[in-house]
C-alpha cells in the first residue's frame, strides 16, 4: 500500500501534501507508531498533545506536537473546529536540530 492510500484512511484529518513525502522517509516500524499517533489525534475528543509556541525564532503558537520518543520523532499539528476536519498535520519527522519545527515553520509560512 502507497504511503498515499495510508493517508486516505484518515478522512477527518487534513495534510499538507509534503506529508506523503516525510511517511516515505521513514522506517516501517517508525511508520507504525506515527499511523497510530495519528489514529490518536483523529480519535481523542479532548486536547492532545503539547501546545508549540514560540522557542527560538520560530513561532508555532496554536500549533501542537506529539513526541514518539522512542524513535525521536514528532507530529506538528493543529486542531481545526470544523467538525469535518480534526486537525491538519504539517508535518512529521525527527526533532534532530530542530529540523522538524523549522520545516514546519516554512509550511505554515507558504500556505498562507
């Protein structure tokens, strides 16, 4: 199964295209934990994960993450009150120098 069909699973989240590309880039077993952090996101009615603000010279308030810590890797989030979207995913991948958030940065930068 494409790593595009595995996103097609989670209807009520939205992702930022460049996603498909970050899951490619990850390892099987990685890719397991970070499908089931996602099914956590889609499915959890209150607030979950740590709110992002400002650290450094990036800005990421009213983002959120959630850490997989076994394998160093994060989720940058936010949750969207449309009932039909749960939260748009920004993108994944390793905390490794900061290189998640700033890629995170530039998504949310270009997107608007």
């Amino acid at each position: 199964m494409t790593r595009n069909k595995i996103l097609d699973r989670f209807d009520k989240i939205r992702f930022y295209k460049q996603v498909s590309q970050d899951l490619a880039q990850l390892a099987g077993s990685e890719l397991k934990f970070i499908l089931k952090a996602l099914q956590r996101i889609r499915d959890t009615k209150v607030d979950i994960g740590e709110f992002l603000g400002k650290r450094r010279d990036m800005n990421l308030s009213g983002y959120r993450k959630v850490k997989l810590r076994k394998h160093n890797l994060r989720i940058i989030f936010k949750k969207v009150k449309n009932k039909l979207i749960v939260a748009k995913i920004v993108t994944v991948g390793k905390r490794e120098d900061f290189r998640v958030y700033k890629e995170a940065l530039r998504r949310i930068a270009r997107d608007k």
